[in-house]
C-alpha cells in the first residue's frame, strides 16, 4: 500500500518539483554564462545538437511496440515547422532573459495557457459558448494573466527581497533592477521578448497535438524536433558568430549550463509524458507557478537579483488567471468524460451492465 502511494502521489511530485527546478536552473546558469561572453546562438546550438545525442540511443532503448506509420510529408513537415518555430522560442526566451531575468522568465511563462486558448479559438480547436461557466473562465484567467504580464513588466514598486549579503557585487552589478530610463526601457523590452517567446511555444504545441495524431511516438517526435532545431540553429549562429575561438567553452559555468540545458530539457520531456500518463495535463500544469518562487529565491541566492513588489504582484495575478484556465478547461474534460460515460451506459444498460464498468471504462 506505501509502494503503491509513494509510486502513485510521492514520485510524481517529486519529478515535477524537479523539473521546475531544472527549468529554473537552465535560465540562471544561462545568465551566469552570458555574464562570461557567451553567444545566445552558440548556447541554443549546443543544446539542441546535445539534446538530439541523448534522445538518440533512447530511440533504440524504448522501441515502440506498436506498428508505426512511414514518415511522409505530413509529418515531416510539421516537425520542420516545429524545429523552426521551438529555435524562434528560445532565441526570444534567452534573449528576454539577457535584458531581464529568470524571475521575470517565469513569471511570463504563466501566459502559456492563455495564449494556447487564444490559438485554438483562431485554429477551430476550441468551441466558445459564452454561457458555458467553463468558456467564461477561461476567457476571464486569459485576461487576467495578460494583465499580470503587464503589471509584472510596466511597473517595478519597492524591494521586497534585496540581494543576499554573500553574493559578490560583480554577481548582482548585470542583474540590477532597472535604475535609470535605459535599463527600465531594456526591462520592458525583455519582458516582450519573453512574452513572444511564450507565444512561440503555444503554436509549438498546437502543432505538435497535430504531429501526435500522425506519429504516435513521442521520443521519436522529440529527437526529431532537437535534429531539426539544430539544422536550423546552425547556420544562422555560424552568420551570427563567424569566430570560431567564441564556439569554444573556455569558462566551466559555460560548459556546464550548456550541459544542464541539454539534459534537463530531455529530462524534462520525458517527465512531462509520463506525469501525463499517470496523473493527466492539469496535474502536470498546476506546477508552474512553482517556478515564480524557486526563480526569485535561487537568483537572490546565486545571482544577487533583488525581488521588487512589482514583481510579486504581478506574478500573484498571473498564477490567479493561469489556474482559472486550468481548471476551466479541468471542468470541462471531466464534463465530456462524464457525457462520455453517459452515452456509454445508455447504449449497454439493455446488457445490464453493473454501474461500476463506466468508471473501468474512464480508468482505461
């Protein structure tokens, strides 16, 4: 009974605990090692082509069973268009990132829901019926969470967390709060590249629902994606960064958020998947608010980032209009579950079946 709880609740949450702080960790040593010189292009490069190496051998490790469809145009145009669109992403990510910081990173990161809702109105994905109860939380936590992004950008307010006493001056002298009119300028700038870079990876998901309808195999999906990007990244950072001495990872924080980045972002994918197998989407995205409070503890610790009440507020506001998608859209997969189970009864109830086969039929 203990193994079972431990298994079913204790190390799910544990692995998705982790993954937000990976995701946290990558975006500070990413900062730490743009501090040292290090190119955005040169990093998305080597994380992409690392990410691609260690999903390879994976690929033959956990071989599907199941018989799976050739690769035809479809599909590999769809992965292309999501190699693209995931390299677009992460230039605006660590680019917002650079003219800002990891808190502000996830504090935007909250947009995501809203954005997807927004997109899969505009793809007919999503039916609006504005009398529905769901429809219109969803429709209020999208404007809530638009509204936080401009809270948490436009206005900076008093500190509430200063730097830590122990963290060096040169730490904290790149990841100063705006102080003057360029800095504030550059910190609204950052918190638009972010928030586009969130809009990036909204199309990427409404595109990769299509790609698993095609091709039902989510690491091979990945490894794909990771190739793509990195054939895409390449050639644009080689225009971007002729130098060769500047693809060399001469300080150890560059190598090792190169390498962190790389495995995180496979550990990452692969907990993903299996929390939403075991325990479903809203179970998966109910953590990411996490990522707020791990970003503006760890970047005071490491980084010497002071936490202003701008910030708080506008995350605080950004996490009210996240959870009401969420559970907008919650309500509304356990409504057609139920209409679902309904619809099944109604069609066995002349075969007597027990009550207790519509709920094996939701467990399966």
């Amino acid at each position: 009974m203990a193994r079972r709880y431990c298994y079913k609740d204790g190390v799910p949450f544990t692995a998705m605990v982790a993954v937000e702080c990976g995701y946290v960790g990558v975006n500070i040593l990413f900062k730490a090692a743009t501090s040292k010189g290090m190119s955005n292009y040169i990093f998305i490069t080597y994380t992409y082509a690392i990410a691609s190496l260690v999903l390879l051998p994976l690929l033959f490790i956990f071989q599907s069973r199941a018989v799976l469809p050739p690769l035809k145009f479809p599909f590999i145009s769809r992965i292309c268009l999501l190699g693209l669109t995931g390299f677009s992403a992460q230039m605006c990510l660590y680019k917002g990132i650079d003219f800002s910081s990891p808190t502000l990173c996830s504090a935007v990161g909250n947009l995501t829901p809203a954005f997807t809702f927004i997109l899969a109105i505009l793809f007919r994905m999503e039916k609006v019926a504005l009398r529905s109860s769901t429809t219109q939380a969803k429709i209020m936590g999208t404007i809530v969470s638009i509204s936080g992004t401009f809270v948490v950008v436009l206005y900076k307010g008093p500190k509430v967390l200063s730097s830590l006493p122990w963290t060096s001056p040169s730490s904290s002298a790149f990841l100063q709060w705006p102080l003057d009119q360029s800095a504030e300028a550059n910190w609204v700038i950052g918190g638009a590249l972010l928030a586009l870079a969130f809009f990036f990876y909204s199309i990427s998901s409404i595109i990769q629902t299509q790609v698993m309808e095609i091709y039902p195999h989510e690491l091979t999906v990945a490894f794909f994606v990771n190739l793509c990007a990195t054939i895409v990244a390449l050639p644009v950072s080689l225009i971007a960064e002729s130098s060769l001495s500047s693809w060399r990872l001469t300080y150890s924080v560059t190598v090792a958020a190169v390498l962190f980045s790389a495995v995180s972002s496979s550990f990452s994918y692969s907990v993903h998947l299996w929390g939403l197998h075991l325990k479903g989407p809203v179970y998966v995205a109910i953590f990411k608010p996490l990522s707020i409070a791990i970003a503006a503890f760890t970047s005071a610790i490491f980084l010497g980032e002071a936490l202003h009440l701008g910030s708080v507020i506008g995350a605080v506001i950004l996490s009210m209009g996240f959870y009401a998608v969420i559970w907008g859209k919650a309500k509304e997969e356990g409504r057609i579950d139920d209409d679902s189970c309904s619809s099944n009864l109604g069609k066995l109830s002349n075969d007597k079946v027990p009550l207790l086969q519509c709920h094996k039929m939701q467990d399966i």
